[in-house]
C-alpha cells in the first residue's frame, strides 16, 4: 500500500501522559498536513510542512503540541501533558504541490486519541 | 473570512433516487473546491475538484458536483443513489492567503441512502 500511513491508530492515554503520532506521506509528496477533527465537526487544520520546513501552524497548535518533519519525509506530532480536550481524531494528509496547480490532499486513515 | 457551510447536517434519500449535498463558500478571489467523503473509522477519500473551466465536475463513485459562481455554491449530486454511498461528506475550499495554500473544510453532512 503507497497511501499515507498514521501509527497509532488508537492511543489511549491518561490526563497528563505526553503521547507522538507518526505520519509516512505519499513518498513522491513533498507537503504534508496535520488536521484535527472532533466527533460532528470537519477536519481542522494545524500544520503544514513543505519539505522539512514547517511553514505554517494554527493557532490551535498550543504550545503543548509540536510537530516535526526532519528529513522531510515521515513527520511526528507530539502532544505534551495531554488534557481531556485533546481527545480527537488526528489526521496526516499529503499532496504534490506544484507551482500553479491544486492538488488535492490525501489522508491517512487516522490517529485517534483518547484521554481519560 | 474565508468559510465553507455545509447547511443540512443530514441527507435522507431511498436507494435509487437522485441525491444532493449542498456546499456553499465564501472567499475571495477564484476558489478551489473539493468534495472528500469519510467511512466509519476511515480517512478522507478525495471525490472530485474543481478548478476552471466546466462548472459540472465528474468525480469518483459516479458523484458530480456543480460550480455555481453566482450563488457561490457547489452541491453535490448523483443521479442514483445506492446504500454504500452513505457516509459523512466534507466540502472544502483552498485559497491562497499568507503566502500559502489553505484547505478548509465545511463542517459534514451525513448521507443516508435507505434501501
């Protein structure tokens, strides 16, 4: 499978405990994305990577998350003393960004994450 | 401010009939605009996108979606429904601000197909 592939895809964890997701991109794809997404709602973004550098964050991206693309391939999203608010579904999404062209995002199937 | 409104939390069709899913935008300059649809405990799967040209847009799964400039909107549309096409369908808009694309996405509409 050459989709883009989260681990965990369950992480259930305790108020307070620090807990990383991993993100593989579509190999070829140079950009790659961080959404949340809670239950009823859309996806929100939180990040966006082109290459290695990390371009933009939101202003949802508290300072207990930090996200990283070192290589510019696979990326982690680290969320530190986790809360209960952080529980939510955490999705990477990828795509070709090429100059002057839309290219649509493809998503993996997910990290979620349960904070008791 | 740039925004996606999805207005029908829910859409209840019968297999077989025709089905719409309603999207409409607000952003400035020339937007692109894309459906995604969701399965339980799955990612987003790309369905279709527009960026110029024809205002009807043929996507994956049979799906079409119409570009409508002057009411700012973009439904999606399948002539026939069937029971797999239920699932939660996301509208999104991806502009350029702040030197950047962004992508956002309509809060979802649950479809219902019912045998």
């Amino acid at each position: 499978d050459t989709g883009v592939s989260q681990d965990p895809r369950h992480k259930i964890t305790k108020r307070g405990q620090n807990v990383t997701f991993r993100c593989d991109p579509i190999s070829e794809h140079n950009r790659l994305y961080w959404y949340r997404q809670t239950l009823g709602q859309g996806p929100e973004f939180l990040t966006y990577f082109q290459n290695e550098a990390q371009l933009e964050k939101s202003r949802l991206l508290s300072d207990r998350f930090s996200a990283e693309r070192p290589k510019g391939s696979f990326s982690t999203l680290e969320i530190q003393r986790t809360e209960q608010g952080d529980s939510a579904m955490y999705l990477c999404a990828s795509s070709l960004g090429l100059a002057g062209a839309a290219g649509e995002l493809f998503f993996g199937e997910g990290s979620r994450l349960t904070v008791l | 401010a740039q925004s996606v409104a999805q207005p029908e939390d829910q859409v209840n069709v019968a297999e077989g009939n025709p089905l719409t899913v309603k999207c409409t935008y607000s952003v400035s300059g020339n937007p692109y605009l894309f459906w995604y649809v969701q399965y339980p405990n799955r990612g987003l799967q790309f369905l279709l996108k527009y960026i110029t040209g024809d205002n009807l847009v043929k996507g994956s799964y049979g799906f079409e979606a119409e570009f409508n400039k002057s009411q700012t909107s973009f439904h999606l549309k399948k002539p026939s429904a069937l029971v797999s096409d239920s699932a939660l369908y996301f509208c999104a808009v991806r502009f350029f601000s702040g030197g950047y694309n962004k992508l956002i996405f309509g809060a979802g509409t649950r479809l219902a197909v019912h045998p």
